[in-house]
C-alpha cells in the first residue's frame, strides 16, 4: 500500500490583487498560529494557499520579494532575542511519491553523485519546535524556534515536559532539538484544565501548544511531551561523537537520558535508497491512527553528517532533508445544525450536520458530538467555523470553534428541553443526558439491538417487524419476545412461513449463553465485551443480581463510576428479567471446552487458556473453521481462550490474526504488524489454537 498524501492540487491565483490577497491570508494565518491563537486556516488549507503563491511566485520571478515563502515560519514566528546556536530551520514539503523521487534526484545533483550514507525516515510530529540547552547535566534553557536565528525563551515550561528531564544522569552538555506537543491524551486533560479556567476552548493540539509555550501567567500549568530529532554541541564542546550520522547522534541523545523520535511507536529507521524510504513512509502512515499523538507527515534524512554538510542549508530549510506530508486529518468547517437522537439505553446523542468537507479521504457532513456538557464547554454556536478531526477509521468529531470567525448574531446551540423522542421529561443528573424512561422511550432501537446477530442473534426480526410488534402491543420489553406465539408471529411478519421461522429462531436465541442474554437488556456500560466479562466472572444471573457495586470493581473494566449504574440499571430490571426466566431464557453462562475450572458463581477465576496474558487484534474476513465469525464472535472467542481482543496493532499485541485481502495488499494493520515485529497467524492457524474453545 501506499501512505495518502496530502492533496497536490492548488487553485489558480489570476491576478496580481488574488496573489496580494493571498500573501495576507497566508501572513495572517502564520500569526494567528504562532501567536498561538486559532488560525482562519486548517493545514490543508493553508498548504493548498502556499502552493498556490509559490506557483505564482514560478510563474513571476521578482514578483515576491515580499513574499514570506522565503522565511522560516512564514515570517510570522515572534524573533526573541536569544540567538540560536546554529540556525533552526524549518523542512521544505512534498506530496507524495513522483515528489520524494524529485527530491532525491535534486539531492544527487547537489552531491554531484547518488546518496551513499543512506537515509533515516521518522515521524514528523505536529507540535512546536523548540532547542532544550543542557549544562552540566541540567537543563537550563527552553528557546522556541523563532525566525530560525534567534527565539523566544520559554523557560517556564521546564518541569512540565515529559521527555525533557530537568536533570540527566551525567554532567553533559549540548543542545538538543525536537518537537513539543500535546498527545491526545494530554491535549484533553488540557481542554477541561482551560474550561474549568474559564478559558476558551483549544481548535487542535498544535496551536494549543504554541500558546502554551509562550504563556508565562497563566494560573495552571499544562502537561505537554517532548521528542528529540537532532542535537548540536553546545559552548564548544564535544559532546556529539566527530562525524555521527543522524541516527548515531539520536542515539548519543536517548543513551544521555532525552527521549528521541526513535523512542515513538513509528520509530527511527535507516534505509538505503529512496524507494525503501517509500515503503516506510507507507508504513508510518499506516500506523497513524493507532499513535497517542498527531503526526501530519514522514520526516526522510540524508544519514550521512558529511553529505548533508555537502548539501548545504538554504534560507529556510535544509537541502538534505524533507517533510513527506501525510493527508490532513482535520480540517475546519461550519456547523450548521445539531440534531438530537435517543439510544437504546435513552441517552440524547447530538449529532452535528456540517458543510462537507474532505478529510483524510472522506467527505464528512456530520460528526459526534459528546454530551450537552460538552457542547457548552466547547462554546459551540450555530454558523461557527469549527475545527473538525478524523484519523482512521475514527468517527469524526468536533474540537473546538474558531471563534475568531464567528459570524454576527450566531447562537449558542440549542440544547433540548424535552426528549426529542417522546417528548418526555429529561433526566439531567449526568453529562449524559438521557430520556426519564431510559430504555423504555427508544424500545424499537433497543428491541433490534438485542436481536442482532452479536446479541441474541434472531434472523429474520428486522426493523419492519419490531415495529409492527411494538405496534401491536405485543412488546413493551425484551422478555416479551419470549412470550410471542406464532399466530402473532405471523400477523407481524405477514406471512405463516416467516412467523414459524420466526419461532425456530426464539426457540434458539431462548438457550443463549447468559453474556448474550445480560447484553440485551441494554444496560448502560455493558455492551458484548462488557457482558461477556460479568458473565465469565460470576457465572449465573443470580449471582450478577445479588452481587454489589464494590463486588463489580473485580470484573476488568468496571470502575467506581461505572459499578452502581450497573447495579442500579439491574434492579429497576428485575421484572424482565423475572419474565426471561419465566419464559425459560437460559441464566448461565457456559464452561468453554477444553476448561477444568469454567466460570463460577462465586466469580472464582477460570483456568487458564492458551491466550491467557496476551491481546490479539483481527483484521479482514475470516476463512475456514472461522468463516462466519464476524469481529464480535472473534472477541468473544479470544476472551474465552483467555486473551483480550485489542482494537489497534501496538507493541503490546501478541498475535494479529490476519485474513487474506482481495486485493492482495497488506492491510494497515498487517504493515503495523511487520514494522512492531507482532507475529501474524491466518485465520486457519489461530483456528488451531483455539480449537477447544471454538462453538
């Protein structure tokens, strides 16, 4: 496979006044960043602007001498007033292949020869630069990039950037170089940190870091992680070894005590030509939407000290290296409605209908919204422009409005003062807003979720049936399905065939296992992995009824929140589930083959399988033995083999189970598989495996 570029195209600048025009847009969407404010631009608008005055610029040499294309940072970077060591430049761009091989023949003619100290490939994180000066093993000064000559000093943020340790173990001193930024997980915690604040809201990660190194009186402090991509001696020492390729001076850092971009999950790698940079490339890119932190590009490197000396520096970037941009993962957009939807467990869902746009090679018109609380944290009006992030197979999602271009007169988004279902009263005791009858006002959702194929699994009870069903008055719960003769059957379905193969199927999902069963009560929390877990511990229903919240802290994955609403949602249950066992609904879960122990209902521990201690990850369509098994039936299977079925391929993986692709390509999870090492089984060899614990 090949990684997706961001978009080449560019429009056409026709006149003088369209270039001028464009000049400003690009100036004042560099400040607007570097000042750490929220940009008029997201990255693929601002590249598509860049590419659009440099081909003007191509076409009218002498016509930008003002131009900022010239200038590190744009010329918009604050200067500072603390000179660099050596200059800290930025990296010219390319946008795929045809480009990266172009790069490389420009390389050789400077050389005057073919690169012969290979190449280094690593992630281009999309944070700030910055250059960290040790002295003596300690870290005294934090200086932002700048102008590529002199930068600001943000001392402030020593302490507060993993990665960057204040002291090393030894007394050395250099300068080192790298990426500050937010990690998903951080740039969250840093959003509800600004909330509670009163702060505005953060558009992305990176300009929430740019801000964030810059702002000295803030009364909070930010946590934010830093990864090395170069060093330089410092006061005329000699720290770095004579002559050290680039991935010999990483590793000089990291054995110092810095955490390098050989240290991240896409790692550091050293290739020999162009094309094998390619394949990583492709590689990193696929592994993107697994990694704790944003990356908007493939950084390539020529390895060599001596060649990249040979090569030179130009006024903005150097001549021996390249950015290889990746497609943009989020983009910005105008939210022009939200509209509300109750769920299975009664929980209002708000969705937002956005203009569409492209991201990461979709069109998006519409993105999740979390909860009311969180529409008001992010102060979302109708008409905001706002910033929108999808990586992967991710549900896209809003971050945050640019408020800057907020137009006149826009409202905050209108939260519902009734269920948008059945117009009943609101339950507003948690962030999540629900409907007062929780399940009760969304029955059809929740009657069709529970007769799915990874629930009770009735073929043939589709959307068309519940209703008339529900209609008819025949289902006001789950249980009731249990009670329902074939005559009714009929009626509903319309035809004597489809009622009595409407009761073979009852008579089957009536002997499910008890984690079937528990799941389609539609208890919030306890979706199939969640059920299949209380199940396996405790064995019988009786046991997960008498059982207390702190008695649920033992099952993996229940915490303190989550414990009491399971116990609660359960006892205002208790008649459905009397009514299950009425209608002689199997209330066990059983002993998996090839198992001494089993589950029990004193929620002892199963003997072990031949996945204990493991995670396994699935990708693509089983085959043989396993051919049927859809990606719910898969973790079901591994959990009762005892392993845990994992979403993402990481270095925690044991096992990926891959199935041939049509097309014959690799999926991205078997390129993350081969790069992280993680063994790949076909679906015939797992199958193998497990065969104890197959149906």
């Amino acid at each position: 496979m090949t990684a997706s570029p961001a978009a080449e195209a560019y429009f056409v600048l026709s006149s003088p006044a369209a270039y001028e025009d464009a000049l400003d847009r690009l100036r004042a969407a560099s400040r607007a960043y570097y000042a750490g404010e929220n940009s008029p631009l997201d990255d693929a608008s601002y590249d598509a602007l860049r590419l659009a005055v440099l081909a003007w610029e191509a076409e009218h040499p002498g016509g930008g001498a003002e131009s900022p294309t010239g200038l590190v940072a744009d010329g918009a970077a604050p200067e500072g007033d603390v000179a660099h060591t050596t200059r800290l430049l930025s990296l010219d761009n390319v946008f795929g292949p045809e480009q990266l091989v172009a790069w490389d023949a420009s390389l050789q003619r400077r050389l005057g020869r073919a690169v012969e100290g290979g190449f280094t490939v690593e992630p281009k994180l999309d944070g700030a630069a910055v250059a960290a000066r040790y002295r003596d093993g300690r870290l005294v000064q934090v200086i932002t990039r700048g102008d590529g000559t002199h930068g600001e000093d943000v001392s402030h943020v020593v302490g507060s950037v993993v990665g960057l340790p204040e002291r090393l173990a030894e007394p050395v001193t250099f300068e080192v170089r790298g990426e500050v930024l937010f990690t998903h997980e951080q740039f969250e915690t840093a959003q509800e940190v600004r909330a509670a604040h009163g702060g505005a809201p953060f558009a992305n990660p990176r300009n929430a870091v740019a801000g964030t190194l810059r702002a000295k009186d803030r009364p909070y402090r930010l946590e934010m992680t830093f990864w090395a991509y170069g060093a330089v001696d410092l006061d005329g020492g000699s720290f770095l070894p004579a002559g050290a390729t680039h991935a010999e001076v990483l590793a000089a850092v990291a054995a110092a005590g810095v955490r390098t971009t050989a240290d991240t999950p896409a790692g550091l790698h050293v290739v020999d030509t162009v094309a094998e940079a390619q394949a990583r490339v492709d590689a990193i890119g696929a592994l993107r939407a697994g990694l704790p932190f944003g990356i908007d590009g493939v950084v390539v490197k020529a390895n060599s000290a001596a060649e990249q000396a040979e090569a030179g520096l130009g006024s903005r970037f150097p001549y021996w290296a390249i950015a290889y941009k990746l497609s943009a993962v989020e983009r910005q957009t105008v939210l022009r409605d939200v509209v509300w939807e109750v769920g299975r467990t009664g929980v209002l869902a708000p969705t937002a209908v956005l203009d569409a746009v492209e991201i990461d090679g979709s069109t998006v018109s519409r993105a999740t919204l979390h909860n009311p609380a969180d529409i008001a944290r992010r102060d979302l009006h109708l008409g905001d422009t706002v910033t929108v992030y999808k990586a992967g197979d991710i549900i896209p999602r809003v971050q945050a409005p640019v408020v800057e271009l907020r137009p006149a007169g826009a409202v905050p988004v209108p939260l519902p003062t009734a269920c948008p279902h059945c117009g009943g009263d609101i339950d507003k005791s948690q962030e999540r807003w629900r409907c007062a009858k929780g399940a009760g006002c969304a029955l059809a959702p929740l009657i069709e979720y529970a007769a799915g194929r990874d629930v009770l699994d009735i073929d043939g009870l589709g959307k068309t049936y519940v209703k008339a069903l529900i209609d008819a008055g025949l289902v006001t719960d789950v249980a009731d399905l249990f009670t329902l003769t074939e005559e009714q059957l009929t009626v509903a379905a319309g035809s004597a065939r489809r009622g009595a193969k409407l009761v073979e199927q009852f008579e089957l999902a009536r002997n499910r296992p008890l984690s079937r069963v528990f799941c389609a009560l539609g208890i919030r929390g306890t979706g199939r992995r969640m059920s299949r877990r209380l199940a396996a511990h405790f064995g019988t229903m009786e046991a997960i009824r008498a059982a207390s919240a702190e008695d649920l802290l033992a099952v993996e994955g229940i915490g303190p929140e989550k414990a009491p609403v399971v116990v609660a949602e359960l006892a205002a249950l208790a008649p459905v589930v009397d009514k299950l066992i009425a209608a002689g609904v199997n209330m066990t879960e059983p002993e998996p083959a090839g198992l001494s122990g089993g589950p029990a209902a004193d929620g002892a521990t199963p003997a072990e399988g031949p996945l204990t201690g493991m995670t396994v990850v699935v990708t693509g369509k089983m085959t043989g033995r396993l051919d049927g098994y859809g990606r719910s039936q898969m973790n079901e299977l591994i959990e009762r083999a005892g392993g845990r079925a994992g979403s993402g391929v990481n270095a925690k993986t044991s096992y990926l189970v891959s199935a041939p692709s049509a097309t014959g390509k690799p999926s991205s999870k078997a390129v993350a598989a081969e790069k992280l090492g993680v063994e790949v089984l076909t679906p015939e060899t797992f199958a193998d495996l497990v065969a104890d614990f197959l149906d």
